[in-house]
C-alpha cells in the first residue's frame, strides 16, 4: 500500500525526507509539500497519512499521533523563524503573520506578550517581507534563510531565541503527526529510516538545496549541522508540553490534551 506522506517544502524537512527521493529508497511513497497551515488541513481532510507538520496541529486535534524519536527543534536562535519591525517591538501597533505558520504565529503571540508586554493587533498576511512592513509595524517571516541583507531601519527578533531567553528550554517546531486511523508501524519505519539516510548526508543535502533555494552554501550547511536538531528526548517533550500549556493560557487552544506518540 502506498504510503501518502506531506512534508514542508523549506530547508529544515530535506534531511528527513530526501531519501524518499534517491534510489535507496525501496518502498512505495507519495510525498506531497506543502506549507504546515495546508498539510494541517490535508491531514484532516484525510488527504494525508501523516505529515511533518507544526506541533501546534497537535494541540488543536486530538485525533493525531506523534512519531517517536523525530522532530524539527531547535535550541536558541533559529535563523529561519524571524520577526521583523521598523520600529522597538515594544512600540509595536500592529503584526503581520505569515499564512503559512501555526506553530510560529502562536509562538509570536506569547513572546510579544510575556516578553514585551504589548498585545498588538494581528493579521494573517501573504509572507512577503517588503509588503508587510509597509502596511504593518512588523511580519513574522518563516522557513526563508534568504532574508539576511536589510536596511538599517529594520530590526530582526528570532523567535528561537526568544524562546530560550523566556524559558531556558529547546523549542519544537514541528514533528511528524499521523492520523490514529492511518498511521502505522510501516509509516514509523520509513520515516525513521529516512532520518537515519539524511543525518549521515547533511554535507550532500545542503550543498544540493543551497543552489536550488538559491541560499549561500555556508549558511546552508551552518543551519543543518548547527541549528537544526531532529530528536525528540524527553526534554523536547516537556518543552512541547509547556508551549501547549502557555497556548492555553493565550486563549490560543481551547484545551489541553495529553500529546500522545505512536506505540
């Protein structure tokens, strides 16, 4: 039976999801990318079996399983998960967020709230860095390591680091999630196998996507050996937990639901 995998398109998923494309790989599988806001609604539509999808799906739906041992986190700055403004962020009216983000927009929303104390007005926006700061006092931007070269006026807050600053812990983005009724012990394998192949070829990876993104190949292979963790240890969990609880006390979840994992 085909395996009907989603994954994000940015350069964090290609360690987790390229040997799905090289000649190693030797089951039937059928990956679909997609931005996390789009794989969220695939999975619920029942367009997907699992998919590498924002942790924050997993607060929303119950319904969802957690693969083991596989995540994209990350501990302190994360290079591709920014917060521009034209003005000090606690100055900040007004926030444009990125329609593809779930799991940062959240994020967003709690930093600026118990780090600087203000609770602007928020609009979900088409991630277009130059758009947004003409008509908002700041854009949250994600998965795009191209925006580097700004203008003076602009500031840049990573929400990774942030993160770490408010709580001293790692952050996850994002984590395989499969359907209780869809996923299976072959989905678990593969993905597993697939992290396996692409952690023992990161050099490969991000020489091959630093041309085709059109990203300098240093910072490419800085952001995949150096940023990017794909575990998910217990503190990872407990991270997660506390990022679900904080959601909650946001009014950004309706409830709490324990995060159940596969197995």
């Amino acid at each position: 039976m085909k395996l009907r995998i989603g994954s994000v398109p940015y350069l964090n998923a290609k360690p987790l999801v390229d040997w799905f494309h090289s000649e190693d790989c030797d089951i039937d599988a059928e990956i679909t990318y997609a931005v996390p806001s789009q794989l969220a609604r695939m999975l619920k539509e029942d367009a997907l079996d699992v998919a590498n999808v924002s942790i924050f799906e997993c607060f929303q739906n119950s319904e969802l399983l957690a693969v083991p041992d596989i995540s994209i986190s990350a501990t302190g700055a994360v290079k591709s998960v920014r917060l521009f403004s034209r003005c000090p962020l606690e100055e900040v009216k007004t926030v444009a967020l990125d329609t593809s983000s779930l799991t940062s927009a959240a994020l967003t929303r709690i930093l600026l709230s118990e780090c600087f104390h203000i609770t602007p007005q928020y609009t979900h926006y088409q991630p277009d860095l130059d758009a947004m700061l003409k008509h908002f006092d700041a854009g949250l931007i994600i998965g795009d390591l191209k925006i580097f070269e700004l203008s003076p006026d602009v500031s840049v807050y990573d929400l990774g680091a942030g993160w770490l600053n408010l709580t001293g812990l790692p952050f996850v983005y994002a984590c395989w999630l499969g359907r209780k009724d869809r996923l299976t012990t072959a989905h678990v394998d593969a993905l597993n196998e697939s992290k396996k192949w692409g952690s023992t070829r990161l050099y490969e990876i991000a020489s091959h996507w630093a041309k085709q993104l059109s990203v300098p190949f240093d910072r490419a292979l800085d952001y995949l050996v150096n940023v990017m963790d794909y575990s998910l240890p217990p503190e990872h969990i407990e991270a997660a937990k506390l990022f679900q609880n904080k959601c909650h006390n946001h009014d950004l979840i309706a409830e709490i639901h324990p995060i159940h994992l596969y197995g």
